[in-house]
C-alpha cells in the first residue's frame, strides 16, 4: 500500500502499513520461508481468510504444506507480522468470555474533503484462542460506539 499511495499521490503515506513481505521478491521470500511459524501469509488474490497460514498456531504439517505453495508460487502470496489483537467480553453459553477482534474505520472522500466517519466495523472472532475475525471463518461483528462529549 505505501508504494501505491506514493505512486497516485506523489507524497509519503500518514499513517504507517503492517509491514508487508512480497514472496515474489526473492529476497522477501527467503525471509518468509526462514520465519514461517512466526509469520501470517495470506494469498494476494484471496478474500475471507482463505487460503492463509497463521504460522504461530498451526501445525508442523500445514507449514510444510504451506513451504511447497509458496516454493511453487510465490507471486501468489504476501506475508505480514502476527499481530496482538485486542480482544473484548462476548456472551457464550457459558458466560462473558475474551475474544479477538479488530475495528476496521471508514473514511469518506468527497470533492470537499476527507472524513473519517465516528465509529466504524468491529469483527469478533468467535471460536476461543482465534485470530480470525473474518465472517466467511466463523467470525462475527460487534456494534462500534464513539462517545463524544
């Protein structure tokens, strides 16, 4: 993204992206390759946390599996930090329980200005110990409040 911005506007991004490796850059996957359990790796082209590897929780099977896909195609991979989510009460069947979650904000661009709107999509993972939020992986929303004065 920060190249993408650069290039349409001319000018440095505001605000800072995940770190991201292109597998497609030898050098990018070398590195990918040396720290798979370490690493989430995402398909370029994928949506609804498809086709990933989240290395710290999966197996030595699936990051071996993992290895060949991206040995075979790297074009068809980025890979990024595994992020500490924060997380927030849900109800379970048995009672308040901690899950992951992040805010995705929305910000409006009009011909009169940027607006980044109060409040925004909070995604929940579900399932206990997860990092996946997104809906298509078992993951759900949350109301989002912006209290001002």
């Amino acid at each position: 993204m920060p190249e993408i911005v650069e290039f349409y506007t001319g000018e440095k991004p505001l605000l800072n992206n995940v770190e991201t490796w292109r597998c497609a850059d030898p050098d990018s996957l070398k590195y990918v390759l040396d720290n798979l359990d370490e690493l989430v790796v995402k398909e370029v082209h994928g949506s609804g946390g498809y086709g990933m590897l989240i290395g710290p929780t999966a197996s030595k099977k699936d990051i071996a599996k993992f290895r060949a896909k991206l040995t075979e195609k790297p074009e068809n991979y980025i890979a990024q930090p595994t992020l500490s989510l924060s997380t927030c009460p849900i109800f379970t069947k048995k009672g308040l329980a901690p899950r992951h979650v992040d805010l995705r904000p929305f910000v409006l661009c009009s011909p009169k200005g940027i607006e980044i709107t109060p409040g925004g999509l909070t995604r929940v993972a579900l399932k206990k110990g997860s990092l996946v939020v997104n809906s298509s992986q078992g993951g759900g929303t949350k109301d989002s409040w912006v209290l001002n004065d």
